[in-house]
C-alpha cells in the first residue's frame, strides 16, 4: 500500500459507535466516509441510561461537557416494591472513574445531534440516506458500491450498521439476533416532583417497572414483560396498552402513567441476545457496536460496549502505522474486547432468565456488582 497517501475509511451507519469511531479516526488524520441508511440521521428514540464507562469514550470523543449539560446525573439505583415502596437504595459503581457520574440519563435524540454535530466538525464526509449494496475486496482495498449508483475505494470499511446489520451477512457472517423473550415499552415523560434517581420495581404485571431521569424536567420510564407478536398490537394502541401496564405501580407511576397518551412518542422493542465468536472481521471489513454484539439493558451495557468498541479500534488503528498487517490488528482489536463483551452480554441474559423462571434466590445484585467492578477497569 503506498503509505504517501492517506489512510482511508469507509464507516457503514451513523449510530453511536459509527459517529464515535468517525471523530476519533479523523482525530488521527484519518480520511473518513461515513454513510448512514437514514435521511434524518436517526435522531429518533425516547431515552438512554448511560454508564460511567460509556461517558468515558464519550469525554475522549470530545463531547461529555455537551453531554453533562444536557442530560442528568444519577448516583444511586432504588429498588421498590410495586407499590412504590422503597425498601433499598444501591449506590452504583462508578465504571468510568471517580469523576464520572455512575449513571447518565438522557433523551436519545439529543445524545445523537450531539454526536452528529461532533462528526460534522471533524470534517468527515456523510452522506444521508445512503447503503452500501456491494463490499468487493481485492488484496490492497475495499470497493464500495453504494445505492446511489456511485463508489469508492477504501482501506477500511467499519461496520457500524447495528443489530440489522446487512454487513455482517454481505461479509458472510451468518450470526443473527436471537429473542431472549422479554420486551420492553419506553416512553419519555415529564418527569414528576421528587424523581431524582433511577428506580426499579421487580415483580407486578411487568418483570421490570423503571424510570430514570433525563434532564431537570424529564424522565425515560419503562415497563418489561414477556415479549409479544408485534404484529397483534396495534401501534396506536401503545399509549394506552402502556397505561394498562402502568396501572398497579405505586410511587411516581400514576403521575407518569396519566402523561403517555401518545402512541407516537412509545417503542415497543423485543430484547435481543447476539455474540459473533471467532472474529468480528473478514478480511478489510469489520464489525463494531450491535452489529457484532447486542444485550438486553438488564445492565444499561449496550450503548457503552458499543462506544467501547469505537475507542478501542481508534486507538489501535491510530497507533498503528503500517496497515499492511491489518488482518492482524483487526484480529487483536477481537481479542482485546471478546472477553469484556461476552460477560456483558451473559450477565445481561442472565439476569433477564433468572426473572422469566421465576428464580426466587437469584444473586442478581451480586452479578450486577461484579461485572461492574470488571468495567471499571479501562478496556
């Protein structure tokens, strides 16, 4: 490869792993594409609970003091009874250091403008609305055919496209997303006087009854339970199946229950369980984020192993020069995060089986408590 010229970049969806890894490489004077399916840029969603460790690789990117002011910050997880009745306040383990928030609420939506706002700046090229339809590789590139009509040619091509990922089966990887048999109803809400951490009841008509704070006024509330056939639900019932759901929580769920009255602003969403094994590359294409992995949010793990993945591939990719060897790098890239990854990912199962058999005993807090200590560590 003719070191003269500069190293280039091709990432596949702007998510937040894709936008993270696209601020970082250009950081590095990195030529980077990034294309996104979407026209909007998927600024949709309704709220995210953001551990310590995922505002670390977001301080790297450069945007945690947007970040801080535009979300709100937890400490403490209380647990409580359907009734609302509190019987236990857990401090959380600061996974991102000790001057990091354990927990960050925000709404979706604006941890993605901020992101894409990152991106922008970096000066990377985005197109909108665009796919990739075709990966060919030869020894020295990837040629990229894009549903545009046009293409280019790339070192690299990043795989950020999420848990659909129409990469991972274009570069022959046959793993797909398996439903665990839970699903979860979110809906962002104004967030009622007195919220001021995150809550969980366990047991009522949902397995999980939760709400964490999102800024000084809001508030991402959610309610678990054994997954449905979507297609038997109509979308514009969701407002009130949710009040449905809502109704024999205590505490601060009246008041949020009375404000979901529009279907719209609800997402119902199947949880998914998904580990690709062996290498998260074949040849000069590689998966990052969901499309490599995916966990239910039993551990609020996904969006920072996700952002993890893109820290960790910027770095190495940076510091290495030389990307003849790249088979190599992307092949350390796997074995450097696999282990991380996987106990997420069995830690999130694990404790969503332990509710859906009905496992009185179960160590949940144990669990919790032990793989958060594991990611504190940096990856």
């Amino acid at each position: 490869m003719n070191e003269h010229r500069p190293r280039t970049v091709l990432v596949i969806g702007g998510g937040a792993s894709g936008n993270a890894v696209t601020v970082l490489l250009r950081r590095a004077g990195i030529a980077v594409e990034l294309i996104e399916a979407k026209p909007d840029w998927n600024v949709l969603g309704s709220g995210i609970t953001l551990q310590g460790n995922a505002l670390r690789v977001l301080r790297e990117v450069g945007v945690w003091d947007k970040v801080r002011e535009s979300g709100y910050a937890v400490d403490a997880v209380g647990l409580a009874a359907p009734d609302g009745a509190v019987f236990h306040v857990q401090q959380d383990i600061r996974t991102g250091g000790d001057d990091l928030p354990s927990i960050f609420g925000m709404r979706r939506p604006r941890l993605q403008e901020i992101l894409c706002e990152a991106v922008l700046e970096s000066g990377a090229a985005v197109r909108l609305g665009t796919t990739a339809e075709e990966l060919v590789q030869d020894a020295s590139a990837v040629t990229a055919r894009f549903s545009d009509g046009t293409e280019g040619r790339y070192d690299l091509v990043i795989a950020a496209d999420g848990v659909g990922s129409r990469t991972r089966a274009m570069i022959g990887i046959g793993d797909k997303p398996v439903p665990t048999g839970m699903a979860i109803w979110r809906v962002p809400a104004p967030r009622p006087e007195g919220v001021e951490r995150m809550q969980l009841s366990y047991g009522g008509p949902c397995y999980i009854a939760g709400y964490c704070p999102t800024s000084e006024n809001t508030i991402y509330a959610y309610l678990v339970e054994a997954n449905r056939d979507r297609a038997l639900i109509d979308p514009a019932s969701y407002a009130d199946e949710m009040r449905r759901l809502a109704a024999p929580y205590g505490g601060a769920w009246p008041e949020i229950a009375a404000s979901i009255t529009d279907s719209a602003k609800v997402n119902y969403t199947w949880f998914d369980r998904l580990l690709v094994e062996g290498s998260w590359h074949r040849g000069r294409v590689v998966l990052i984020g969901d499309a490599a992995h995916v966990c239910p949010p039993t551990l609020a793990q996904g969006a920072a192993m996700s952002l993890e993945d893109a820290s960790v591939l910027a770095e190495m990719l940076s510091e290495e020069q030389d990307w003849t060897s790249l088979d190599a790098l992307l092949t350390g890239f796997y074995e450097r995060r696999i282990d991380r990854v996987r106990m997420v990912v069995d830690a999130s199962v694990q404790l969503g089986q332990w509710q859906l058999d009905g496992v009185r005993d179960a160590d949940a807090p144990g669990l919790m408590g032990r793989t958060m200590s594991v990611l504190k560590e940096t990856p």
